[in-house]
C-alpha cells in the first residue's frame, strides 16, 4: 500500500514536473509525431508554393502594366485593391510554406528549435493575418462597388488612389491586430498535426472559444457582406446597362470589374467556408476537433492563394488587349 502510494506520488510529481518544462504552444500537440514523413509531402507543399508563388508574381506584373494604362480613377482604386490581394496572398505563401518546406526537409524538432515557442507564434500570427487579409480585402472591395455604382454622387472625387491605399493598410493593421490578440491573452496558437503549422486551438473552453469565434464570425461576415453587396451592385449594373447606350464605355469598365469581384468571392467561398464553419461549429457544440479534417480545410484555404490570381491574370490581360486594338484603330 505504500509503495504503491510512493509510486503514485512520484509519477504525479514527475507529470506535474514534465507539464511545467513543456513550452505552452506545445501543451497540446507536443512533437515528435508518431507521423510518416513521405516525399509526397515534401513534394504537395512545395509544388502548392511554387505554383502559388509564380502565379501572384505574374499577377503583379500584369495588375501593374494594366495599371499604368488606366485613366478611369474608379478603375485605378480598384486596381490598388486587387495589387494589396496579390501582394497579401504573395507573402502568405512565401512565409508558411517556407516554414513547411523547411519542416518537410529537414524534419527538425519544434521543441528542440523554438524550445519558446516565438517562432511557433510567428507562424500563428501568419496564418491568422493572412487568412483573414484577402476575406476583409474583398469586403472592402465590394463596399468600394456598392458605392461606386447604387451612390455615384456621394463618393468623393479627390485622391480615390491614396484613399484606396489608406483602405488597404487599415485591413492590414486591423488583421494584423487580430492576429496579436492571443500574445495579449485572448486565445493562443498551438502545435497542430503533423508536426508542419501552428494555428489557434480550435477550441470550446476559455478564452480560445473566444478567439475561434472571433477568427470564424470575422471571416463569414466578410463572405456575407461580399455576397450581399456584390448581389445588389450586379443587380443595379443590369437595371443601368439596359437602360443607358450611351455610358456604355463606362459601364464596360464597371461590369468587368465586378465579374472578377463575384469570382474572388466565389473562389473564397468555396475555399474558406468549410474551415470557418468547423471552427465555428467547435466552438460552439465542443466536438472534438479531428487534425485530418483541419489540414484538409487548410489545403483548401491554400488553394484560394492559387486560384485568385488567375482571375487577375485573365481579365487583366483581354483588358489589355482591348486597349492595344483600341489604340491600333485610333
């Protein structure tokens, strides 16, 4: 009996001294992983960054020659728009999935290498501010669209370009408060499987239901506001296109800008509502929070980075077409 109490309380000291040496990011998700480090691992992140990468560099490129050969102001504003998406969605995927690759590679040991969990934070951070950036970017998108088109007359003329620009560091420094908000207290990034990322704990307890709540409602009211107010600027377009000939130049420019704003919109919906509504739904109903399901959701989050510069790259470049054949027949 009292060995076996000896024994007890021995183990319950030696727990309760390997709790308090393990950093807190890894409190949960404490590496190494029991996890098979495939080559198709190594291969899925890098070919996804790659391709990522190369496209919103083309996409740039494109976004500032059209840029130089715009003289509508409402067209130069949205364009300011569309270079903050690509250079948001540029530098999501050259600092995670540089820390990916690098994981992948070499297979090195988080708690050996960040034994603080500063560089696991830093991740955390990136992958909050980077997600929610292009979701608030669209929002702010549509708004801008929503005036441009149902309230022309109450938009003002001066500056539209460094008004765009103050719009876009203002959903920069908004996000990147967000994403400070576990460092203050409010929620925490933790470790996640297999061992690559560190994310928020999806969580239903204390301040990090909070945080997924937050991070989720944040990132579905930006789609919803998107969805409305593209819905109704698509309505006024059509009711506006029918009825005027003349400003039909004009409205050319409006109707091409507002098919790659639904695009934007439908490719983030497809891509980021499932990994909000599971957080969300975590949060809320205290399920137990299943990894393959959240990487799974994360590879689609990252197909969003691929796909949206595309859409840039394809409208911008029959854009520029019709500008040459326009300039060719003057």
């Amino acid at each position: 009996m009292n060995v076996s109490t000896s024994s007890s309380s021995s183990s319950s000291s030696s727990s309760s001294f390997v709790n308090q040496t393990t950093p807190f990011c890894f409190s949960i998700n404490s590496p190494p992983f029991m996890y098979n480090h495939t080559i198709a691992s190594a291969y899925f992140s890098s070919v996804f960054g790659a391709l990522g990468l190369s496209s919103n560099l083309i996409a740039l490129v494109v976004l500032l020659k059209t840029f130089r050969c715009t003289h509508s102001r409402s067209r130069s504003s949205f364009l300011i728009f569309l270079c903050g998406l690509v250079v948001t969605d540029f530098m999501g995927l050259l600092v995670t999935s540089s820390i990916v690759i690098t994981f992948h590679v070499t297979q090195f040991n988080w708690r050996l290498v960040d034994p603080h969990c500063h560089f696991c934070n830093f991740m955390g951070m990136s992958m909050v501010f980077y997600g929610l950036c292009p979701l608030l970017l669209g929002a702010t998108m549509a708004v801008e669209r929503f005036t441009g088109i149902n309230r022309p007359f109450e938009r003002s003329t001066n500056m539209p370009k460094r008004r765009a620009m103050s719009m876009v560091l203002m959903v920069w420094t908004f996000a990147g408060c967000v994403a400070l908000l576990p460092l203050a207290g409010l929620g925490s990034y933790h470790m996640q499987k297999p061992g690559s990322w560190c994310f928020l704990n999806i969580s239903s307890e204390g301040t990090d239901q909070v945080f997924s709540l937050l991070f989720s409602l944040v990132g579905l009211l930006s789609i919803a506001t998107s969805f409305v107010l593209n819905t109704v600027s698509v309505v006024t377009l059509i009711k506006v296109c029918c009825g005027q000939d003349r400003m039909q130049r004009r409205r050319d420019y409006e109707v091409e800008m507002m098919v790659q704003l639904i695009l934007i919109m439908v490719i983030a919906s497809i891509c980021w509502c499932p990994l909000l509504i599971y957080i969300l739904s975590i949060a809320v109903t205290a399920e137990t929070v299943r990894p393959e399901i959240v990487l799974f959701h994360i590879r689609m989050v990252t197909c969003n980075q691929i796909f949206d510069p595309w859409i840039y790259i394809m409208c911008q470049q029959s854009h520029l077409r019709r500008v040459k054949a326009k300039t060719k027949a003057i």
